[in-house]
C-alpha cells in the first residue's frame, strides 16, 4: 500500500475519530433530578428498585407490576436524562429497561429489547417506547418482532417503517410546542400506525421536556413545567396499558 494511501486513510480515522468524540462530548446531559432517581435518592423512587442488566440497561422495577416496557432513548441524549420519567411509571406499576446504546444513538442497537422480556417472567405485558429518533429505532425493532409486545409508545416519535398490519396498539404523545420533532413525518405517518391508534397532543409541552436533560437546540419555548408535561406523558401510557 502506497505511503500516499496511508495518509489518506491516516486521516479518515482521525476525521471519524473526531467525530464520535465530538458527538460523545456534546451529548445532553442528565440533570440533578435524574441523577437522583438512578442513585435512588431524594425519595422520588420509593417502591421502585433500580438496578442494571448486563447489558448496561437501567431497571425501574414496580413492586407490584402490571405491565413492562423497554424504553429507547433519544438520539445524542444520555439514557439517564429519562429516568424521573420511568421511574415514575413504575411507581404506577410499568417495571421500564431503559436501553444504553452505544454513542447515545438508538438505530446502534435496534436489537436492545431482545430478551429483556425473559429477565421478568411475572410480567404478561410488555410495550416497546421511545422518544424522538429512540421511537423510530424501537420501531424497527418491532416490525421484526411484533410478537413480543402488546403495544409501542411514541413521545415525539413516529415509525419510518411500515406497521399497519402490527396487531398491537400504539399512543403518540406530542407536545404542541415542539420545536424539533418534524411535523410533516409526524403527519404522515399515520398510514404507517396500525389501526389501534390513540393520539395525545399535551398542551404547552415541547420535545425535551419528556426528559430530563434542559433545553434542546431548536426546540419550542414550553408553557408548562416539566412535571406537568411528564405527568401528562404517564397518564396516557397508563391509560394506554388498561386498554
């Protein structure tokens, strides 16, 4: 190989490399909140046992649980900026596996359900979730597996695959000032959604606020607290879980 060759390929390494930390370092990050319902501190996580598989997914373990759901994070979002949101789910009963893909980047690890459901045999019901570009990698997932689960939740997401004939239900839950997620695929991706559909618009909520992670580049200005967006997005997945 040619010394000219070397340099070349030299330098498309360090390009790559440079990327991937620059996409790393840039990550949004936890807030004090979720770090403390993953330390299971500050009370937020009573009744809720928190603990890793060995894949490095996060448990939120109900005490009583009536339904499971493997949740995808957002894309360039570290998976622990979801964690005051699961973790108030499972203190209403939905056990949640956050997945950790590698690079904060869910279409990485599309397969990052696999197997989750056999960890927790008490369990009959079983949802796929995710939010922004997590909901379209949970998707893909889904489309191969639709068997697994009963349902998939959308938090400013949609499929980019086809799931009419998927025999589950799904929710959408958008806020009506979201400033990212892109509307017109939003819009069309009904014909893609299986029959069973239940859309829910949260008023004055925006697209970070279902996690736990402070502003996002773009996003709309919300008009309510993120507590009450999120309180929002756990009423509707229950709700959605008792269907």
């Amino acid at each position: 190989m040619g010394k000219k060759i070397l340099i070349a390929l030299g330098v498309i390494v360090a390009l790559l490399a440079g990327c991937v930390a620059w996409w790393v370092a840039s990550a949004y990050q936890p807030d004090a909140a979720a770090l403390a319902a993953v330390a299971d501190e500050d009370g937020l996580a009573d009744g809720v046992t928190v603990w890793k598989l060995s894949d490095g997914s996060i448990v939120f373990e109900a005490t009583d649980p009536v339904a499971g759901m493997v949740f995808y994070p957002g894309a360039k979002v570290e998976p622990e900026a979801y964690a005051v949101l699961l973790t108030r789910l499972a203190r209403e009963g939905v056990t949640c596996v956050l997945a950790d893909p590698p690079l904060n980047f869910a279409l990485l690890d599309i397969d990052a359900a696999e197997g989750v459901a056999s960890e927790f045999p008490e369990i009959d019901t079983w949802l796929l979730g995710g939010h922004s570009l997590g909901g379209v990698a949970a998707s893909e997932y889904l489309a191969k597996h639709g068997d697994e689960f009963d349902g998939i939740v959308y938090l400013a997401s949609y499929p980019n695959c086809d799931l009419s004939d998927y025999e589950g239900m799904a929710v959408q839950i958008t806020g009506d000032d979201d400033g990212v997620v892109n509307r017109e695929r939003l819009d069309e991706s009904d014909e893609y959604l299986p029959d069973e559909l239940v859309e829910v618009t949260i008023e004055g909520g925006n697209h970070a606020q279902f996690g736990n992670y402070g502003a996002q580049k773009g996003d709309g200005t919300a008009r309510i607290t993120r507590e009450e967006q999120q309180a929002e997005a756990v009423k509707a997945i229950l709700e959605f879980t008792e269907e």
